[in-house]
C-alpha cells in the first residue's frame, strides 16, 4: 500500500477530529436533553389528559357551545404539544454546520418551550424580557444547544423559590445583539471560576441516580460563540448569583416579502471578529 505524504496524513487526522468534534455535540445535545426527559413525559402526560378528559367531557355535551369549549381546550392542548415535539426535533436533528439568520428573541422562545416544565417541576421562576428581536446568522440548533447549557446549569445552580431571567438586547450602533442568562444561585468561586470552560471539568459529582456533570457544556458553549464570531462571558458572585452573556453580531432581518416560500432565508456572513470567552468577577 503506498505510504501516505505529510499533507494527506494531516488532512485525515484532521477530518476524524472533525468527525469526532461532530459526535462530541452530538452526544453532550442528547445528554442535555435526558436532564429535561422526566419533566416533559410528565407535560406529555398532564396534555394528554387534558385531552382525554375534554374528549370524554365533549362527547356528554349535547349542548353546542360547551362543545365547542371542549374542542378548544383539545386543539390548545394538542397545539402545546405539537410545539414542544417540533421544538425537539429542530434541535436534536444532527448537527449540520449551515447558518441562517435567525431572530434571536424567537430561539430563546423556541428553548422556553422545552424548559419550563423542568422550571416549574423545581419552582425557579422564569422572567424573559425581549428588549429586541434582532437577527444574526447562526446555526439555530447549536445556539439553542448553548442556551439549554447555561438554563440547565443556571437551574442546576438554584434552589426553589429564585428567579432565572434571559433577557434579549440589541445595540444597533455596535451593530450586536446580546441574550443574557442570569440566575440567583450559588455563584462561582474564584478558585473554580477560571476552569469552568474547561472541556471536562465539573464540579457536579454523580447523584442516587449515577448522573454527574460530564463537565463539557460550557466547553461546547465556547466553541460554538467563537465559531459565529460571538463572545461569551460570565459575570459572577458567590452566594449571589451568576450571569452569562452572549453576543452576537448582527445581520439585517431577511426580506420575507421578497422570498415568501422558504422560512429561513440565508444572508452574507457577518463582520465580527471572533474573539475569546472572558470569565471575570463582579
Ligand atoms: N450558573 C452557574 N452557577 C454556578 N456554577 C456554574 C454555573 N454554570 C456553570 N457552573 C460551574 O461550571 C462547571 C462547568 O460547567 P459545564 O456546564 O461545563 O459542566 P457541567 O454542568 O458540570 O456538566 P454538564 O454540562 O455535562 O452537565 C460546573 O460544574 C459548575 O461548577
Ligand atoms: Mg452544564
């Protein structure tokens, strides 16, 4: 068999990274998702019998508006459900490195629908604030992969009773938008701080259930800003509460009227230089 020139050898290594980087979020998506699996079989099981009990209540009614009532309460439920499953499976088809714009504000509200069974099973309140609904160009599903990472560890981080808040802004002038997560828990100390993007480091050890933290989502979080020209940073006080940010350059909202059929429309890349995660204290 020939031997294989330097290039060659360097070009496949290179590829099997590529390959195994690929299966490296593929598998940390799906572990993210097992953490929300309980709630939503439990949100699956209350629709359905919401469902149920209208089905059986409309089938009694002769009169025609407590019918039609039924039929609303069923086609409300069923709506909620199809959303939560469409939601799904955006976000766990695999990983394809294509990027559109997107409106920010609606993945962050795309996310929402998958976590906030898992809130309310906990008692963390949940406050969004959408200031704006800019639109950058990114790959939808591994943006929301990092936004189920920080609201996942933003829970993870908070007894019952505190709040989570995500708030969406623009600067127009800077011409970026930013979504914040900020929670009330415990905070970061300043000796894990610097480490927290480390791939594989966590300070989650395995609980009853054998589940710790694989200790690669902030990891992936930075790699997948970094890859859109984005930035993520954390700001951060111990017994207080911790706060991501990510920015994003921003693009102009695709022109709907001109190309109606499809839903995203793809753009020119964005300007922005990419640049590192900062972790600093406030
Ligand atoms: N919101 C937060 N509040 C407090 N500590 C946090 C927060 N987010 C991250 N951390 C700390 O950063 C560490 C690394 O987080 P990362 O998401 O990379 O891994 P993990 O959550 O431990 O594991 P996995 O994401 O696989 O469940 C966590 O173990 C935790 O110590
Ligand atoms: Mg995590």
């Amino acid at each position: 068999m020939p031997s294989q020139s330097l290039p060659e050898v360097i070009e496949q290594q290179r590829k099997e990274i590529e390959g195994l980087r690929q299966q490296l979020l593929q598998s940390q998506k799906m572990g993210s998702i097992g953490e929300l699996a309980s709630s939503m079989t439990h949100e699956f099981n209350n629709i359905l019998t919401t469902i149920i009990n209208y089905s059986k209540l409309g089938l009694r009614q002769k009169d025609e508006q407590a019918r039609d009532k039924a039929f609303d309460r069923i086609l409300n439920a069923s709506q909620r459900a199809a959303k939560i499953t469409t939601g799904l499976l955006a976000y766990s088809r695999s990983s394809e490195s294509r990027r559109d714009p997107h409106n920010l504000s609606k993945l962050v509200r795309d996310v929402i629908i998958l976590v906030e069974k898992d809130l309310k099973v906990h008692r963390i309140h949940l406050d969004t604030q959408y200031l704006a609904e800019p639109y950058a160009n990114v790959n939808a599903g591994q943006v929301q992969q990092v936004l189920l990472n920080l609201i996942v560890n933003a829970r993870q981080a908070m007894v019952a009773g505190r709040t989570l808040t995500i708030k969406v802004s623009e600067s127009v002038d800077d011409q970026c938008a930013e979504i914040s997560i900020r929670d009330q828990g415990s905070g970061i100390s300043p000796e894990v701080l610097p480490r927290i993007f480390e791939r594989f480091y966590t300070t989650k050890t395995a609980d009853d259930h054998g589940q710790g933290g694989t200790g690669l989502g902030l990891s992936l979080c930075r790699e997948v800003m970094e890859a859109h020209g984005g930035r993520i940073r954390v700001e951060t006080a111990v017994g207080h509460g911790t706060q991501f940010s990510l920015r994003f350059p921003t693009v102009a909202p695709p022109d709907f009227s001109l190309k109606s059929a499809s839903k995203q429309e793809s753009s020119e890349s964005p300007t922005g230089s990419p640049s590192v995660a900062a972790a600093s204290l406030s």
